[in-house]
C-alpha cells in the first residue's frame, strides 16, 4: 500500500522502496513463521515529503488502533521538543 500526498520522489526510487520493504517484510513473516509466533505486524517506511510504503498482515482494526497510537506518539514527541 502506498499513501502519498505530492511527491517529487522519482518513480524508479519509490520502486526501489517498495522492493526493499516487500523483501523485509518476507523476511519477517519467515523469521516469525519458523518460530511459531505468527504475530500481526506492520513494516513501513514514511518519506520525508509524506510518501508512506507500507506492508504488512492487520487488518483494518488493528490499522486503526496502531494510527491511534502513532498518533499520541506523534503528539508526546512535539509536547516534548
């Protein structure tokens, strides 16, 4: 999935993005599959223009509960700068 608003950012290095976090999050599902822990989980890379490439295996509950928590990450981080 890929959320953006404008961006500058080529398309050759957005593909380049998508490739690497697809191979990431492949590595995690086998690492978290030989172990047994098939957890929920959420791999992404956020861009500085507001670009966000994201894998992963929730569903739309555990999206919005994890959107809830950046959120109040987002605000303790510009409460304490």
């Amino acid at each position: 999935m890929i959320l953006s608003s404008l961006t500058a950012m080529s398309k050759r290095a957005l593909a380049a993005i998508e490739q690497a976090l697809t191979a990431a999050d492949a590595t995690l599902r086998r690492k978290l599959d030989q172990t047994g822990a098939k957890r929920p989980h959420v791999t992404m890379v956020l861009m500085r223009d507001g670009t966000v490439v994201m894998r992963g295996n929730c569903g739309p509950e555990s999206l919005t509960k994890f959107g809830e928590a950046l959120q109040k990450i987002g605000q303790a981080h510009s409460t304490s700068h």
